[in-house]
C-alpha cells in the first residue's frame, strides 16, 4: 500500500512538471513582453528596462524557467502585476468565497441527484421516469448562460425574491442572502447530466444477479435498492463526485461574473482581462497539483469502497 | 432490395428511416444554409447600419412603450432664437459663418424606423439580421475549432495508439498535462496569452479540445493494429504511415464522424460563454454569446426580444445537433441499430 502511494506521487512529478512546462511556454514565449504591458500606457524606456531586470526577463529563458520551477516550490508567486497584492495572499482569501458557493452546490447537487436518481432507476420505464429522462434531456441542452442569464433576471429582479447580486464579508449573511439564488440556478445546471449519470450506474447494478438473489431472500425493496444496489453504485457515484472537488475551487466562472461573487473564478477573469500573469500561472499550477493528488485519492477511495479492486 | 449497399450508403438509409434525424437534417440544413448566405453576404449584410430607432418595437407589438417609438412621450422643443437669446449668446456673432461652413457637408438623415420585424437593439439594429450574422459566426467558430480538435486528436491519438513505444509514452505524458488543468481555467489562460479574435478563439478551443478525440482514437488505434487486415498489409509491405492513414483511417472513421459533431455542440456552447465574458469573438462583430452579453442591461429595460432571439436559435440548433448526433451515432454502429 505505501509503496504504491509512493509510486503514484513518484508519476506526479513528470506531469507537474509538464505542467510547469506548459505554462512556461504560453505565458513567457507566446505571452508578449510582460514590461510593456507592466509599464502601461505611457512606456517610458528606463521604466520597461527596470521592469525587465525587476522580472529577470533580461536572463536566458532556462533561468527564467529556474526562477518559475523555485516559484511552484515555494509557493511564493510574487505579486500580482496590477493590484500588486501578494498572489498567494489573494489565493488565499478568493478561494473560501469560491468554496461557500460551490460547496454547497456540490453537496446538494450528490444528495439531490443520488435520490432523484434512486428513485426513477426503481420505477424504470415507467412514465415518471421517462418524464424526468426527458426533462433533464431537454434541460441539458439549453445553456448554462441562459440559466444565469434568465435566472437572475427571473428571481432577483422581477419577483425580487432574492438580492440581484451582492456579497458581503459576513459569512452567514452570505449563506442567507447572496448565495441562495446562485446556488439554486448552478443546481438547475447540474442536476440533469449528474441524475442521468448516476441513474445508468445504478440501472446497471439492478440488472445483476446479486439482486435477484436479495430479492429471492425476501429482502424488502427499500433494502434492496438503499442497502445491496446503492452499495455498489456508490462506486462510480462517489468517483465521479470527487473527481469534481478541484473545480470547486474556481467556483462557476459565469456565476460568479454574473452575480458579481469576489471568488477565485471572478479573479481569474480579472486577470486574463487584465494580462495579470501572475495570478493566472499561480492557479493554473495549484489546480493542476490539485487535481494530481484528487486523482490519487480517488483511486484510494476506490480500494476502500470496493476491496475486489487490486492496487497494481 | 437485393443489391448490396457500402457501409456509408447503408449508415445513411439507416438514418433517413429515423423520423426525429430527417427533422433533426432538415433543421440544421437550414441553419447551414443561412450560414452560407450570410458568408457569401447575401443576408444579413447590413446588420451593422441602424435601421431603426434605439430598441425599435417588434412589428407585431408596436405599441409597447419606447420613448423613442411611434407612442413616444418625448417631445422636441423648438427655440426660437429671438433678439434677446442672441444678445447673450457667445456665439452668436458666428451664426453666419458657421452655416456657410456647414453647408459644404452633406447631411443625411437615415429614416428610421419605429418598428422591426423582431424589434431592434440599443444602436437600433435589426434583431432578426443580428441573429443571423451571431449565428454565422458562433456556428463557424463551432465547426472550425472542431474540425481543428479532431484533427490534432486523431493525428496524435494515431501515432500514439499505431506506434506505442517512447513517441506513445511521450504522447500520453502529453495528455496527462492537458487534461491535469480543469478544462474552463485551460482555456481562459490560453485566451490570456493569444488575445482576442475569431481566428484565436478556433484556435484556443481547438488546441485545448483535442484530448478526448485522442484517447478515444488511441485505444482503437491499439485495438485495429493487431487485427489480421492491418498485418496482411503489413505483409504485402504497406509502409507504417499507409497502414496507419490508409488502412485503419476508414475504419475508424464513423467514430470521427460522431465525435467531431459532439465537438462542434460543446464548441458553440463554448464560444457563446467565452464571448459572454469578453474573452472570445471581439465586440465590434456579433456571436450569439455578445448577444446573450448585451441581454442583461436590455432586460432591466424590458427589451426582451434580443434575449428570446438569440437564446432561441441558439438552442433550437444545440439541440437539434445533440439529437441528430445520437441518431447518427445509431446509425454508424449497425449492432446497435439492430436491436
């Protein structure tokens, strides 16, 4: 068992490292000079050259790549290029604001779609569930923006239901107030691939023989379904349920746009906006090491969840 | 029907049997070809001139209220200049000169309309032309960033899945990369680095879009080069690429086929989001995304029709895609469609 962990985190360091890579190349070969977009519109000569020499972009590109390799070790980004905050600082304080939203839209999302998803792969081929099929069929393909889009001018400004955008630095008001609309419109978004998903995975467990065999016993349905089937479903349930944590942390890019939510994915728009180098490389390379190490313990999760499975 | 039909020609019948795929074709063959008019500049030329007043009603509700529309409450006052306003008027003096001046330029004034066919915007354009050019441009921006991802996934998924080896290993670690960044911050720091711009955002899409084509292509391509046509033709002496491009291509194509029209469903969808937060198509031409963007402060107003126009033909042709790629998925697959 540890020397599989210490083989999984062995392989991460190619692709970290290709990531590093990759990001070097975009933003340092393709990315233009970062000290004319540094110096504004009035590029005074010294000004640039001071800039250049500031960011090391007089050295050859290999101590450039050493300088950005020590950066990703470190943790340490520098500052941001236009508001001159400390990149892990802003890091720092956008993700928790990210994740309020998101967490939550994630945890409903599982418990709404798991039980939506129990409950019509029961009553398979029946007409409630061939209404619900069509209905996350149709919702699927309508999108994304003009849930936001619609949703905010529906709720938030002709019912008045909830604050058209807004966010504030309390927690709880936030919980209460801000976050209830973005949160509901993110879930219309996912409920319908996620319960459509999660339905073929259990569909597939009932067709086996092992539940026959309850049923033969004389287990009762609600056994059947909630203690044999959604036991073994679980499986590809709770994988693809992990495997969408790093996403959390930028949040929904439109959502947070639109609803004017100060978390990561509304920084991040900020700084493509504004050529922001810094902020974008940083969490472009936290995501990625988060995404390596969410994939390793999902396959952990797996040997826990199902022990038939064989760590190789 | 005793002759016996190609694979294609079999696939196609398959297909026109399908009621929901011959309205699925009809529709789309109809959207291509406002496309194609569009590009050629048969319609929807004029989109950019104003034809109408500032959110000119649609035709068929002309009374709703507009302070610039037909019911307008808006009235101009003429002033009279008189002896007495001329006396503290600085200007006055140069009254004469100023229209002597001005009578060298022609002025025309556009006749405006209060009423469209499906209303108008701010700067007073007609909706339905608007939507058409949006859809030109979404749609070709669509189809030209997957034709480019399928063409990078399968010439990688090709020499990765034909040749294993070092260039396999090489090409999967590749892969490992793209696919380590969630997808949206992918495609957000490559738009940072390149700007803005159609001929960017096909580019942007197409070059972060390419890895599920590959691993689908990969594993077929590991699957095929075993099987007992590839090494006959390896034994008549086919060279690799010819095995490669010339022997298994055809085979795989059907797959090909479906993924570069799921491709071109997520690419629209895709555009319309990365124009909406000003990262893709730039403003000075229109998408269906730069529509939907301008919707939020029209809707405060009211003006509903930009939003149901552009909302509208977006997802009737979204869906008619997605479904019409279902069908064609059945009906490459003669297993399936035998059930």
């Amino acid at each position: 068992m540890s020397g599989y962990l210490l083989r999984r985190l062995w392989q991460i360091i190619p692709t970290l490292g290709g990531v590093i890579l990759l990001v070097f190349v975009l933003f340092n070969l393709f990315g233009g000079d970062p000290a004319t977009i540094l110096a504004g519109k009035i590029p005074s000569q010294e000004k640039i050259l001071a800039i250049r020499q500031q960011l090391g972009l007089d050295q050859p590109w290999w101590v450039q790549l050493w300088i950005f390799v020590k950066q990703v070790v470190s943790f340490d980004f520098g500052r941001s290029w236009s508001t001159n905050e400390l990149v892990s600082q802003v890091i720092l304080l956008k993700a928790p604001v990210s994740l309020t939203v998101m967490g939550q839209v994630w945890l409903l999302d599982a418990v709404i779609s798991v039980s939506l998803a129990l409950w019509v792969a029961y009553r398979r081929g029946s007409l409630t569930d061939r209404a619900i099929m069509a209905i996350c069929t149709a919702a699927m393909s309508i999108s994304f923006l003009l849930y936001v889009v619609v949703g905010q001018y529906l709720f938030g400004y002709v019912l008045g239901w909830f604050p058209v955008m807004g966010w504030s630095d309390d927690f709880w008001k936030n919980i209460s107030t801000y976050a209830p609309l973005p949160v509901v419109l993110a879930l219309l978004v996912s409920i319908a691939p996620s319960t459509r998903l999660y339905r073929s995975f259990i569909v597939e467990e009932t067709e086996h023989d092992y539940v026959r065999t309850a049923r033969a016993k004389g287990a009762d349905e609600q056994r059947v379904m909630l203690v044999h089937v959604l036991r073994n479903a679980a499986i590809p349930i709770v994988t693809n349920l992990a495997l969408a944590l790093p996403a959390l942390f930028i949040g929904s890019f439109l959502i947070e746009k639109v609803f004017s939510i100060p978390g990561l994915g509304r920084e991040v728009i900020l700084a493509v906006d504004r050529s922001d180098f810094p902020v974008i490389k940083a969490i472009t390379i936290y995501l990625a090491m988060l995404t390596m190490l969410v994939n390793l313990l999902v396959d952990l999760l797996y040997k826990w969840l199902d022990p038939r499975v064989q760590l190789k | 029907m005793a002759s016996s039909h190609g694979y294609w020609r079999a696939a196609g019948e398959r297909l026109w049997r399908d009621r929901l795929a011959r309205v699925c074709v009809t529709i789309l063959a109809f959207y291509f070809l406002l496309v194609g008019l569009s590009a050629l500049g048969l319609i929807a030329k004029d989109w950019n001139t104003e034809v109408g007043v500032s959110y000119a009603n649609p035709s068929f509700m002309p009374d709703y209220p507009n302070p610039q529309g037909q019911n307008s409450l808006v009235t101009v006052d003429k002033i009279e200049v008189d002896a007495a306003t001329r006396a503290i008027d600085p200007l006055a003096p140069y009254y004469e000169q100023i229209e002597r001046r001005a009578a060298h330029y022609q002025e025309s004034i556009p006749e405006l309309s209060w009423t469209l066919p499906f209303g108008g915007d701010k700067w007073g354009r007609d909706i339905v032309a608007k939507t058409i050019k949006g859809g030109q441009i979404s749609i070709t921006v669509g189809v030209a960033a997957a034709l480019l991802a399928v063409a990078i996934g399968v010439l990688l998924g090709a020499i990765g899945g034909f040749l294993g080896g070092w260039i396999g290993d090489a090409l999967e670690w590749f892969y490992n990369i793209f696919t380590s960044v969630p997808y949206i911050l992918l495609v957000l720091a490559f738009a940072a680095v390149f700007g803005r711009g159609i001929g960017t955002v096909i580019l942007v899409l197409g070059l972060t879009g390419w890895t599920g084509v590959y691993r689908l292509i990969r594993s077929e391509y590991i699957k095929q080069r075993g099987l007992e046509y590839v090494l006959a033709a390896d034994a008549i002496g086919a060279s690799r690429l010819r095995r490669m491009f010339v022997h298994i291509l055809p085979n795989v194509s059907q797959l090909i086929l479906v993924q570069l029209s799921q491709l071109v469903v997520e690419f629209i969808k895709a555009e319309v989001i990365l124009s909406f937060l000003g990262f893709g198509v730039p403003t000075e031409l229109v998408s269906w995304g730069i529509q939907i963007n301008e919707v939020l402060a029209e809707l405060v107003l009211g003006k509903w029709w930009q939003l149901t126009a552009a909302a509208l033909s977006m997802s009737v042709f979204v869906v008619a895609f997605g479904l019409f790629t279902d069908v064609l998925r059945d009906a490459l697959d003669p297993k399936s469609s035998r059930l």
